[in-house]
C-alpha cells in the first residue's frame, strides 16, 4: 500500500476501508480508494470475483513519484495465475506517466480496463486492442466482468429505470431546484462532477479542478454544490465521516433548509473499517429534513448511494432499507445516482445558470 492510501484486498484480506467480496479473476491497481471500493462492489454483484486489490495511494501516478507502486502492482498481476484480467483506477495521471502506463498494458498479456477518471473515453485508443477505457467507474466493473467471463453483463442500474424515477422525482420539486452532494467519499465526489460536466451541468466543489467552480469557502454551498466532506478542512482532528457518519448530519439538516435545495445526495461507503450501522446514523438526518420540508411546504428528494456488498458486516440490504424506510431513494452505483440526478435537473427545464 503506497502513502495516502486507505484500502487494499491482498490475498483476500482486507487493509484499511475494504468491503467482503467474493475471490475471482479481477486484479485491481488503484490510485484512488473510494473508487477501488465501488468497483470491487459492483464486480461482486455482477457475480465475479477480486484476485488482488492493490491500492497505490493518490500521488502514485504525479510526475515526481512516477507510479512506482502502480507498475509493481500491474507486474504482480501479470505474473499471477489467478488473475485474468487487469483493472487500473485513477484521477488523470501526469501525461508522461499515462504513457508509459497504457504502454505496460499494451505489453502484457493480459487484457486490461482502464478508468481515468475526467478523461474523454471517446478519444482514447488502444493499439493492440488489449485496453478497454472506461467513462466510469460503474462501466470499468462491467468490462472487467465481461472480459473475465465472456458474458454479456450489464449495468445495476437501467436507462429505462433511471428515466421512470427521474420522471417522477423531478415532479416533487418545487422551486430552484438546486443539487447539493455530501460525500465522504473523495473519488465519488470527483466522478459525480465528471458526470455532471458531461451532461452539461455545472456544479461548485471544494475538489473542483476547474477553478471557476472551487468555492471558496467549503462551508457555504453555491447553486449545484457538491462537497467532499472527506476532505482535509473537514478531517483535522475528526474521525473520516465513513468512521463517523454523524459528522455530516448538521450539513445535511442545513442544507435541508435552504428552499432553492430540491436534491440532497449522499453516500454511504460499507466494509471492514467503516461505521458498523452507517444507514442507522444517516436515516436520523433523512427523516429530519423531510420534516422539515413538510413543514415548508416543498419538496425534496433525498438520494442515497450505497457502496457495498452482502458480505459487508453492515449487510447491503439491510442498510439499503433502512434508508427507503426514513424516505431516501437508493441506488448502488455513483454512476447511476448521479445520472438520475441530471435527468431529474433537466427533467425540471434543463441545467441551472451557476451563480455566485
């Protein structure tokens, strides 16, 4: 495990933050933990299976330190007899060491998916064909699967599924409209921008790598916001909100008072590692603001993505109906979560004009 990293599976054991998946075939290097840990979940829904899961830490692919740990990892993994296929997980790396990467894969053996996170997948080529690209991380978990059993397997989540909720949520909104994300989860709080940006809609971050839309200050929201709350300015001298949940509760009671807020999305990260009851903690919140609303008159969808697996000791199922109990819509995929979002944004008159 490289600095800065908080999850990895080796040998079936998990280190840090890691969820219970089945063994399988799919050897992950990842630079990014959150995200290692959604697409662990969904390979493991999709009914196959971990070899290794090798975190790297974030700074892994920068200029300065060169994916040390990344190519041990990839080499590892080429040489494992139980691994088939190879999955690499990341923000954008520096250009250099992107190329020497894909360069790797292109050597090996093995096929291999690969999720830069932000990257234009449409531009993206492989020369031997060996390299699958991803546009996110829900999409990385389905081509390993695929290339892995040869089966057609599809995403948690359908269009025509994401299009009924869509149009029926976006008609409990009343005014504004606004989004506001709360994640402890950094990774998905970036992918959710990506996705966002792609359907044309803006939206204000304290991780935002457009500068236009970096608030300036990470306790006040602007129009569509989402926030890692996972983040340092949150975490100095506090336990991480997946340790400790309850740490996001005054944010989202606060933002449930805002009347131009007509979204609250959130995530829940399960596994080894993470608070035993997560859903439990958060349901409070849930309920709450949905008084509060009642009490305003308006209305407010709550949105819920839940990151793990049935073999998690907080059990998957169990957390999920928790939250629809206290009145949250659950999805398991940020992919998936975040594009309803965009469907019911513009389901409403289409993407919001960003204001200051």
């Amino acid at each position: 495990m490289g600095p800065d990293c908080g999850t990895a599976v080796i040998g079936g054991v998990g280190l840090g933050f890691a969820n219970k998946v089945r063994p399988g075939r799919i050897g992950i290097v990842a630079a990014a933990g959150t995200g290692l840990q959604q697409v662990m979940s969904v390979i493991d829904s999709l009914g196959e299976g971990i070899s290794e899961a090798i975190g790297t830490g974030g700074r892994d692919l920068s200029e300065e330190v060169g994916g040390i740990t990344t190519f041990m990892g990839l080499a590892l993994l080429e040489s494992d007899s139980n691994t088939a296929v190879k999955v690499v997980i990341s923000k954008p790396p520096h250009p250099s060491v992107r190329d020497n990467l894909i360069r790797a894969l292109e050597d090996g053996s093995k096929p291999a998916v690969v999720c830069f996170m932000g990257e234009d997948v449409k531009a993206q080529r492989s020369e031997s064909g060996k390299v699958l690209f991803a546009g996110d991380l829900e999409e990385t978990a389905v081509l390993a699967c695929r290339l892995t059993s040869g089966e057609g397997k599809e995403r948690l989540h359908s269009d025509s599924e994401l299009d009924e909720l869509a149009y029926r949520l976006a008609r409990t909104i009343d005014g504004e409209g606004f989004l506001r994300g709360l994640y402890s989860g950094g990774t998905l709080c970036h992918e959710t921008l990506t996705i966002l940006r792609r359907a044309g809609i803006d939206a204000y971050s304290n991780i935002a790598q457009d500068k236009e839309f970096l608030l300036t200050n990470p306790l006040e929201s602007v129009a569509h916001t989402c926030i890692d709350m996972g983040e340092d300015y949150f975490t100095r001298g506090k336990p991480h909100p997946m340790l400790e949940p309850g740490l996001r509760i005054p944010r989202h009671i606060e933002e449930a008072r805002h009347e131009d807020v007509g979204i609250l999305l959130f995530d829940l990260v399960l596994g080894y590692g993470s608070h035993p009851n997560p859903a439990g903690v958060t349901a409070e919140a849930v309920k709450e603001a949905r008084r509060i609303r009642e009490d305003m008159g308006k209305g407010l969808v709550q949105i819920a993505v839940i990151v793990g697996t049935a073999g998690d000791p907080q059990d998957v199922e169990k957390q999920a109906g928790i939250l629809r109990e206290a009145g949250a819509e659950v999805l398991f995929s940020n992919r998936a979560a975040t594009e309803l979002v965009a469907r019911i944004i513009k389901e409403r008159g289409g993407a919001r004009p960003c204001l200051r």
